[in-house]
C-alpha cells in the first residue's frame, strides 16, 4: 500500500450532497491510513561496541517491520525517521554482553536529545548474564523528518559490546497514534 497522508476530516454543511468521490476521500481513505498507520520493528544483529560511559545510539540493521520506509538499514541506522507528523509510541531495549561490573543504561532519544522520562538504568546482577535494559515507553511529538533513537549506556569501565542472540537482540519499536 502506498504511504498515506494524515486524513483531515471534513466540516459537512446543511443541504450537502455526497458523492461516491466525496465517500471515497473522507471514509475510506482515512479507514486505510488507519488501517496502515506508520510504524516499524528494528533490531541490531552485529554486536557494537559501546563506550564506559557515554550515551550511545544504538545501530539497527534489520528491519522486521516497517510501514512506511522510516528507518534505513545501511544509511544513518540508528535512526527511525518520522514520513507523517504526529505522536508516535516510542520504546526500546539494549542488550548487553555479559558482565559483572557497573549499571546498563537505555534510552529513548529525539534528533539526538534524550527524552527526559525516557530512560531506564540498571544494575548488573552477574557474570553469565547478558542484561537486556528497556526504555520505558513514551509519547513523542514528531514533525516530518524528526528521527527517534535508541540509547545505550554502560559504566564496566571499558567498552563493552552489545549482545547478538536471536530472542536477546537489541530493538526500538515505533507506532504513530495520533494527528
């Protein structure tokens, strides 16, 4: 299907005559982007390395789903870029390779700021552990041609790589809601 613009629904009048066209562009086609909102799944599946820390954009490099073309696997793949203005849910999860030393970090970014309220930080428990960090959830306005990113922060006092396993991927899901 191809990319829809937001619908705009109509003032209707006193005496109106509708037609199959007037129909056509007022109910189905705002029942289609409906149907067909923009969104995406992305995961990481080459491992990267993350600096002690210091906040890092998470590279995707598969995209499981994605409706309307907002992340590039290959070119800026850090980034899910917003193709229609509105609120989209944002989340995420970063998953580290295991290691016994300092606090895991994820958070939600928009054109390279973090989120505040976007961000979770955790302890690591052990060794044999490879500690997933998810953001919370959150609401973010987006202007076409605003990006969203997933960030991932470690403190083991070296750099330290993200983890590459089939259920244990790091990902950011992105769901437009709202005009």
């Amino acid at each position: 299907m191809a990319l829809l613009p937001v619908p705009i629904m109509r003032t209707w009048t006193v005496g109106e005559f509708e037609t199959a066209a007037f129909f056509n562009s007022n109910v189905r086609d705002t029942g289609n982007y409906l149907l067909n909102v923009p969104g995406a799944f992305i995961t990481q599946n080459a491992t990267q390395s993350l600096a002690n820390s210091t906040w890092t954009a998470i590279s995707f490099d598969q995209s499981v789903f994605d409706s309307y073309g907002g992340h590039s696997n290959a070119t800026n793949n850090t980034r899910y870029t917003a193709v229609a203005a509105g609120w989209y849910i944002v989340f995420g999860c970063v998953s580290f390779a295991g290691n016994a030393s300092g606090n895991r970090g994820c958070a939600v970014s928009k054109n390279g700021t973090r989120i505040q309220g976007a961000a979770g930080f955790y302890p690591t428990i052990t060794v044999g552990n490879s500690p997933t960090s998810p953001s919370p959830p959150c609401i973010v306005f987006m202007n076409v041609g605003d990006y969203v990113e997933i960030q991932g922060y470690q403190t083991s006092g070296g750099a330290l790589a993200t983890n590459s396993n089939a259920d244990l991927d790091s990902s950011m899901t992105i769901v437009w809601v709202h005009a």
